[in-house]
C-alpha cells in the first residue's frame, strides 16, 4: 500500500471513483433496482479502494445510504466490488446505544410472576455468615442451613440509606418540610433493626400518607402522633357577653 501511494499519478483513485455504474450493478443486484436511489457522492477508504454511496429508498430507513465498496489491486487493473451494505447517514434514525438489560431495569418495571435474579458478585450483597459479631456461631448456623444465604453489605446497606433519605418520604420532601414535627418523635414510628436504626423507620399510622412505607427519621406529615390543635370556635364571640334571664326588670315610672 504504501508503494502505490508513493507510485500512484492519481489514476488508480481516478478507477475507483469512476467506478459508479459498477457500484450501482452490485447495489441493484443486491436490494433490486426500486430500492437503489440517486448517487450521492464516494469517498476513499485507503490507497486501493473506494466506497460509492447510493439513496436508500427502503420503507423505514428514511436517511440510510447504500454503501458499495470497490477496489483494485493498482493502476491498470479492474475495479471489482468488495461489499455492499446498508448505512446510516448523518439524519437516519438509528437504535439507541445498547444497554445490558440489567442496567435497564427501573424500579416499578418487575411485574407480577416476573423474574429478576442478581449477580453472582452483586456487591450490594455478602454471604449471610458475615452477618454475626461471632464467626463460629454464623458458620454452624450457615452448616445446618439456618438463616439466609446472603444479606446486605455495608455497600449495599449505604445504596438503600441514600435511596431512601432522597425519596418521597426523606426529610427534604415537601410533606417533611411542610409538618409540625418529626417521625423520630411520633409514636407510630417503628424503627428498623440493625444499622439502619438509627435513620429509618416504618410508619404505622393508616392515617399518614406513609403508612407500611419506610420513612427517614427527620421525616413527617399532619398525622404525628403528639401534635395539638387548640380548639376555638369559628363563630366570632364577643369577650363581654350580656344574660337576658339574670336581669331585674322593673316597671317604668309615669
């Protein structure tokens, strides 16, 4: 390649270019003659080859080209064709990029009878026996099959917190700001076990827009359990107030 660069006086380039009724045939005989549209230009690929581009008249790839490659082994040689394909021009519409389903999966996209494994190194989770402050009693309990396979780990635990803190029911939505006090004050307030106690909770007032959810402890709404609302009456009612029956009437003297 790089002698013929150095030897070619443009004729071979001069070929390629020249080369559009080739290009056509071989566009033609692959996708039939209604499909192959107006030449729209060609464009060198290296020293000995070139590609030809062709409208494509396809129903649904509005903006594609028909690309057809040809070549030549050097100057005086035939021009043959090496490829033909379907390409997108600059305004096709083309799929998005391509996306593992794992990482496509939203929260609320799980229906009913689906199924949605984890991965085997899913660093959201530990094996189970990791969980104890005592390794023999986890490791005889793992050995007769007690207690859960894998739990969350400090990652995963961490995830959870920050998913939850800046959700519906942490303390910056609208309702927390909104309340006359926190959940960490309320009495139905459940707290959670283990390292998540200290922040979350379960709310367990029907009444609460987050009843059975799990709330951030600085959340709140209406419904806290000690709040107070002082009772007055709607109707305006004069300080000073004047009982017909306790008066002495006597008559009117002449």
């Amino acid at each position: 390649m790089t002698l013929l660069l150095t030897l070619d006086d443009g004729s071979v380039q001069r070929a390629l270019s020249d080369a559009v009724e080739l290009a056509r045939d071989a566009a033609v005989a692959e996708a039939g003659a209604e499909q192959v549209g107006k030449h729209a230009g060609v464009h060198a690929e290296d020293a000995v080859s070139a590609s030809h581009l062709f409208e494509a008249a396809v129903p649904g790839y509005g903006g594609w080209y028909w690309s057809v490659t040809v070549a030549t082994a050097g100057p005086g040689e035939p021009v043959t064709v090496s490829e033909v394909v379907l390409t997108p021009g600059p305004d096709a519409l083309v799929a998005p990029k391509w996306v593992p389903w794992e990482r496509r999966v939203r929260p609320g996209d799980l229906g009913v009878g689906d199924i949605l494994p984890t991965e085997e190194d899913d660093p959201r989770l530990v094996p189970g026996y990791v969980q104890s402050d005592d390794p023999a009693v986890e490791e005889v309990a793992h050995e007769i099959g007690l207690g859960r396979p894998r739990v969350l780990s400090r990652y995963g635990r961490t995830e959870a917190a920050g998913r939850w803190r800046s959700g519906e029911f942490g303390p910056r939505s609208d309702m927390a700001r909104s309340a006359p006090a926190a959940c960490g004050t309320c009495g139905f307030y459940l707290p959670l076990a283990g390292s998540l106690r200290a922040a979350f909770g379960v709310c367990g007032n029907e009444i609460a827009p987050a009843d059975g959810h799990v709330v951030n402890v600085e959340y709140g709404c209406g419904a806290h359990s000690e709040v107070e609302v002082e009772a007055t009456s709607s109707v305006p009612v004069a300080e000073l107030v004047y009982d017909d029956s306790l008066l002495d009437m006597e008559a009117a003297s002449d």
